[in-house]
C-alpha cells in the first residue's frame, strides 16, 4: 500500500462523500455537497472561462478553491483513485445548484469545474480538434462527420483514447453539458482486466509490435504515429493498452486481422456496463486501464447532446 492510499484511508473526506457504481464496484461516485458547489461558485465567480483560457495558471488556482474547500481531502481521494490500476475511474456529481440561471452561465460553471478536477490529478494536453485544452461537441440527429463521435445512431466502439497523438494521454474526462430529446446514448466502459480475451490478444506475438495510427482531418492531427497495442506495463507488470478501431492502419494480412479479432472480441465482451451522465456529471478514468465507448441513440428530429472533453497526463 501507497503512503498516499494509506493517508486516504484515514482522512475523513470534507464536502464529498463517496459510493461505489451498482453495476461495477470498479468505479467510485463522488457526490459533492450542495455547500461545497455554493463555495466553489463564489470563490470562482471573478474568473471567466476566457480567463482560463488565456491564462494557464488560473486553471491551477481554480483546482486549489475546490480542494481547498474539501480541506484538501478531494484532490487525495481523485488521485488515490486514479492510481490504483484495480479502480482508476470515479463518476463526479453535485448536490444543489449554482447561483445561475441555466444556459451559458451554468454551462460556464460546469467547464470551470471540469477544468477543476483535471487539473487535480493531472494537466490536460491541447486538444487539436477544438484548439483549447478542453473540447466542446454537440451530438445531433443528423451528420456527416468523418469519425464515429457525432454519429448518433451507432454505437461507438469500446477504444482507449490518444491513439494518434505524441502526448501521452494517461485520463480522458468527459462531461455532459447540455441535453435534449435524448434517449440511449449512454457511455460504454470495460476494465481492461475484466476482458475475458485479454490474455489471448496479450500474448499474441504482435501484441508489443508497432501499428501505424492516424487520425481524419476533423482531429486536426495531419501526423502518423506508431506504436503498440500492448505499448508498456505498469508498476505491477501489468498491461497497459493503447487501441481504437477507426485509426488503426494495419500495414498488411497479420496486422489487419490482429486488429479486426481484437475489435470484435471487445465488442463482444459481456463484461462491460452502461453509465449514464446527468448533465453536469462528469467520468473521469485511466485511459490505459479502462476501455470507453457509447451506445446509440434513439432517433429524433430534435436530438441534441453536448459534451466537454479533457485528456492529459498525470502530474504526481
């Protein structure tokens, strides 16, 4: 046991309590006060998103508010969390409301907490597609987009995130801001230690080999990567994955059929579950450690969902 998780285990947590996910003890609920959300909004009230934009350091100060108003138990408890390989995900709400009408404004305070949280466990890397270090994208009943994320009414595969990029991408966060005439939609997550085909694709002899991955021009990332599925393992010497379906650019019949195997054991898995996100909520899980997907929508004329992604790095 960690200094950390053994100081965790005796802090009371402040302003939060803590519950486990019914269809998954894996994945931990932080319910924040009403009385730590009213403190938060108004020791953050000065601060605009556009101020967290263009000044990196803010951010920081905002994740210190917060932590500081949890008397410095929550940034303990989300880290503690994120680094045990056999949790590595929570699910954060909040009680209560903020002083705000809803719209933009409330829109507004959800991002700033957002941008709390990632900055608590770790920094978030610039998002190429939305050009901040935070993305915004809206789900509608209709689109043409050249990647599955705003497709409504398929069912996004179970993947890791950052496939194509240079930083590493240790959490992803995503956040509903905004929902209508939604029905279905749900996130998918599968642990990567409850797959049952695990150490079938592990031990495959391309498991540790490089695979050439790209990204379509709506990510804004015209360079190629290459590196491993199974790219490294943790402190315990177990795997770490790094896959999606869409990006990967098998160079021949081994590598093409490798991959087609291991997308249709994923999907076929039974060991993953649904998690809905009220708006406001967010999800936040070791990318390595954690496949996440997202099931499809019922159809309507008016569908309409918002989402706020983070991903980055950790920092302790």
């Amino acid at each position: 046991m960690t200094a950390l998780l053994r100081e965790v285990e005796t802090a009371q947590p402040l302003g939060f309590s803590v519950a486990l996910y019914a269809a998954n003890k894996r994945l931990q609920v932080v319910t924040l006060t009403a009385e730590t959300i009213a403190a938060f909004d108004a020791s953050i009230a000065q601060w605009p998103v556009q101020a967290l934009e263009y000044k990196p350091f803010l951010r920081y100060a905002v994740a210190d508010k917060l932590d500081a108003i949890t008397g410095y138990t929550l940034g303990k408890f989300l880290n503690a969390t994120m680094q045990d390989r056999n949790t590595g995900a929570f699910l954060l709400q909040y009680e209560g409301q903020p002083d705000i009408a809803a719209g933009e404004l409330r829109t507004e305070f959800d991002i700033k907490l957002s941008t709390a949280v990632s900055h608590l466990v770790g920094l978030p890397n610039h998002d190429a597609m939305y050009g901040k270090y935070y993305a915004r994208f809206t789900v509608l009943n209709d689109d043409n987009s050249d990647s599955y994320l705003r497709q409504a009414h398929r069912r996004m595969e179970l993947h890791n995130d950052g496939t194509y990029v240079n930083e590493r991408t240790d959490y992803v966060l995503m956040q509903k801001l905004g929902e209508a005439h939604m029905e279905g939609g749900d996130s998918l997550l599968l642990h990567v230690d409850d797959w049952a085909d695990l150490d079938k694709f592990y031990r495959h002899p391309l498991a540790k080999k490089n695979i050439v991955w790209g990204a379509p021009k709506s990510k804004n990332v015209e360079t190629k990567v290459e590196h491993a599925v199974f790219f490294e393992e943790d402190k315990n010497g177990k795997p770490h994955m790094l896959f999606i379906d869409q990006f990967a650019e098998p160079q021949n019949m081994t590598e093409g059929l490798y991959l087609y195997e291991m997308g249709k054991s994923l999907e076929e898995d039974e060991n993953f579950f649904r998690v809905r996100l009220p708006v406001g909520t967010m999800l936040v899980i070791q990318n390595h450690c954690w496949l996440h997907g997202r099931d499809k929508f019922v159809a309507h004329p008016q569908l309409s969902r918002e989402l706020l992604r983070q991903r980055g790095h950790f920092t302790r």
